[in-house]
C-alpha cells in the first residue's frame, strides 16, 4: 500500500514518468504491450492493483499445481508470495510492476498448462515464450515447478514410466517456447531494425557466450552464488526470529517426507536416491540458471523472487503429506503454519521498512535538488539552457550516508540507499519533474578532458561556495567529496 498510495520513484523511475516500455534491445519484446494497459504513464495506484491481480491468479495456479487444498496453506502460500522482499523491490519499479506480474502469470501457467492438458505443453509453450517476452528471469518460475511437479509425478505414481512421460513433456515445453520466444525475438529486432544491447549480458545470452571463463566457471558461480544467497543473503532472514521459523519450517518438511519415505518404503529401492541427488543438484541450477545464460548479468533481488517458491513447496509439502505421520500430523501442520506465519509478517515488516526508506531517500534528494537549483540559478553567468557538466555522485564529506535501514535493505534494490540521484541524467529528470525546472545537462563524456585537471580536483564539494564554475562556457558543478580517493 505504502509503494501504490504515494508516488515515490526510485533511481530508475526517474526517467520513467512516461515510457513506452520498448525494451527490445533487452529482449523484452512483450514488456511494451503487457504495461501498455495501464497506459505508458507512472500511476502507482492503477499499476499496483493491476499488478496485485495477476499476482494474485498467480498464486491461484501455483496453489493448483502443489495441489495444496487446506484454507491455511493456501493463505500462508498466497502470504508469502506476496510479502517475499523481491517482491517489494519489484514494487519500488512500480510503474513496471504489472507488466512484470502479468509475465509470472504467465510462466506459471505454462506450467499448469503442460501438466493438466494432454497436449498442454503447446499452450505453455506460448506462455512460456511470451514471459520471457517480458522479463526472462521467470524462466526460472516454470522451472523449479515443473520439477516440482515431475517429482509429484513420481511420489504418486506407481509406475515411474509416466513421471518420465510426463518430464518429457516438461522439457518439450520449455524447448519449444525458448525456440519460439528466440524466434519473434529476431523476427521483431530485424522489423525494427535493433540489434541486442550488452546492458546486463543480453547479447551474449543470445549468442551463446558462457562468459570469460567457461561453462564450466559459470557452473561454479552459480552454485556458489545460490549458497550464498541463501545462507547470507539478509533476505530468507535478518533477525534470529525468522531464521527459527526458516528452520522450524524446514524441520516439519523434512520430518514430513522421511515418514512419508518410510511409510512408502522408497528407501529400499535405489532408483530413489539417484533422483533425490539429481533433484537436489538441479534445483540450484534451474534457480540460478540466468547466470548460465547471461554470465555476465548484474544479479540483483529483482531477480531472486524464485527462492519464494521452496518456501511455499515445503508448506504445500506438509499441509498434503504431514497425514502420513499418523498422530504427529497435527504436531507438523501447526509447526508449519506457525513458521509460515511468522515468515509472511517478518517479510512484511521488511517491505515496509524498505517503503519507508524509499521515502526518505526521496525527500533527502527533494531537498538536496532544491538547494541545487537555487545555487545553479544564482550563480553569476548562469542563463537558461547553459550547458551543464556533472558527475551527479553526492559527496559523503559534505553530506554523510544517514540511511538507517541498511542492515535490513542492503540487498533490496530501489529501495535502499540515501538518494535517487546517482548521475547527471538523475538529476535533470527530477529537477524537471519534481522541481519544474529544465537544465541543459551534458553527457557524461563531457567530463572527460575537466575530470582530472587541477582547476575541477580543487573546487569545493557543493555545498562549498567554489562549488560551481563556469568555464569556457559550461557549467562545472562539483557534488562529489572535494578530495577523490
């Protein structure tokens, strides 16, 4: 509410006020018409619930997938899927939020499309291929599961041959939409005659690239990095609470399935551990398999929302199998309920904690710009449209980090830091659509030849009175410390 009631950009959505969400050279080429609903202007509001409905048509497939049927998984599920701090981070991009959402509908009802249809890996293969459109991090979603749902398969069946048919047809999915998706990928970038950006590795996930290092270094990263992401990546918890529920949640899972081992006698059949491990060692995989994909990408907690989904597949998990442990059923569902429970409110709290300090990063930088603009007007030889050269860094001599929240939204993207403004392009979108003032600012190559001379290092870091000068006809402002490192 906090992210749909106000209008609080972040960095990005500075520049965002109106925009037409083109971002083929990204291979979003869906991204256009999926935010083209809510019109191409920023309205926290109309994107907000819009992006609240596919989410929550999202939970309804996830839930029919996990086949939970209790009240209290299915509004613990839907809990976590909504207060997860990914998703508060995809909240801080709100004027994208519904586009993004709408792309989770999708790749989650590729899955339930391949499972419940006969010929339904068609239909989800087409989902599939226009999530990507969208955004390419939920290739992820319909991975975890579609494993998720191939070892359902397993469990409950006793012939292991229809689990197999049926990963097959998971497979074909997921190949068939990539195919296509690539496919109106090329189709679209030869209409419009783009070629693939290098922002975020986009170019060499097409190509093929595996990085500097190989497949094999890429391999590697991705396991470490999902180890570390989930051991200390601040996220799954940040306080000794939720990393008890975490644990107590983990617990009743694991309990849940030895007993329902036991009771099924799996253990004695061999064939059963060597799924299990490559389970095991395919889930990392397909959680992280963006960075085998673009190696090079900059992975940040926009991309991380798949880690949700083991936290709801153990809840799910208990509240359909804890029945196996005969009287300890209810002693598992409550400890599972319990944990969830606790789960959803502490990941609340942090999203709030992150809206509240997105607040105050917006009213810091809406002071700072207005000090900015004043001393810029005033500065003698100033006119309109005078060029200006900036870095746009805020100096922490003059004006020290005072973001409290950091501990809490280190890793929260958009959401945590001092200020909106980290370059001159910042700066001139809010100064004019915050300030209603339109700067001439100059590209940042335009530093290039002043940046080391002495006349820039010993100028003054705004707010000092040497700050601004101009010379040769532009505007240099100084806002980083007057002293480089």
């Amino acid at each position: 509410m906090p992210a749909m009631l106000y209008d609080i950009p972040n960095h990005d959505g500075l520049a965002s006020m109106y925009f037409d969400q083109n971002m083929i050279t990204s291979g979003r080429w869906f991204l256009s018409v999926a935010c083209g609903f809510s019109s191409y202007y920023t309205l926290p509001w109309v994107t907000g619930l819009l992006g609240l409905v596919f989410l929550g048509l999202a939970s309804a497939v996830v839930t029919e997938i996990l086949g939970v049927e209790k009240g209290w998984a299915i509004v613990l599920n839907s809990g976590l899927l909504v207060t997860f701090p990914a998703l508060a981070s995809n909240f801080a991009y709100v004027y994208t939020l519904d586009g993004y959402m709408l792309g989770l509908l999708l790749a989650v009802l590729a899955v339930l499309l391949t499972g419940k249809y006969k010929r339904g890996f068609l239909g989800g293969a087409v989902c599939l291929a226009f999530s990507l459109g969208i955004y390419q991090i939920y290739l992820s979603f319909a991975m975890i599961l579609s494993l998720f749902s191939v070892l359902m398969l397993l469990a409950e069946e006793e012939k292991p041959a229809r689990a197999v048919k049926g990963a097959a047809r998971y497979l074909g999915m997921g190949a068939l939409g990539a195919v296509l998706y690539y496919g109106l990928l090329r189709i679209l970038l030869h209409i419009q005659g783009k070629e693939l950006a290098s922002y975020q590795g986009i170019d060499g996930m097409v190509s093929g690239n595996a990085g500097d290092g190989g497949l094999l270094h890429s391999l590697k990263a991705l396991y470490m990095d999902f180890a570390a992401f989930t051991l200390k990546g601040n996220v799954l918890y940040n306080n000794w609470i939720s990393l008890a529920a975490l644990i107590l949640l983990g617990a009743a899972a694991a309990v849940t399935a030895l007993v329902w081992v036991r009771r099924r006698k799996w253990w004695k059949n061999p064939l059963f551990f060597v799924i299990m491990i490559v389970a095991l060692l395919a889930a990392p995989f397909m959680t992280n398999v963006i960075l085998v994909i673009s190696p090079e990408v900059t992975y940040h907690l926009l991309m991380r929302y798949q880690w949700v989904l083991y936290l709801m597949g153990m809840t799910a998990f208990v509240s359909r199998r804890a029945s196996f442990a005969g009287r300890g059923a209810a002693v598992l569902e409550w400890a599972a309920c319990a944990a969830a429970f606790v789960l959803v409110f502490f990941y609340g709290v942090t999203d709030n904690i992150g809206y509240s300090n997105l607040q105050k990063k917006y009213e810091k930088t809406y002071a700072y710009c207005v000090r900015l603009l004043d001393r810029i007007e005033q500065t003698d030889g100033y006119y309109q449209g005078i060029p200006i050269a900036m870095i746009g860094v805020i100096g922490t001599d003059q004006y020290p980090p005072t973001d409290l929240t950091l501990p809490v939204t280190g890793n929260m993207i958009g959401l945590n830091g001092d200020s909106l403004v980290y370059t001159g392009a910042n700066y001139q979108a809010f100064i004019r659509n915050y300030l209603g003032a339109t700067l001439n600012f100059l590209p940042p190559d335009a530093m290039a030849e002043m940046y080391y001379s002495e006349e820039y290092t010993a100028m003054d870091s705004f707010p000092g009175k040497d700050s601004i000068r101009i010379i040769d006809g532009i505007m240099y402002v100084k806002t980083e410390n007057a002293v480089r490192d």
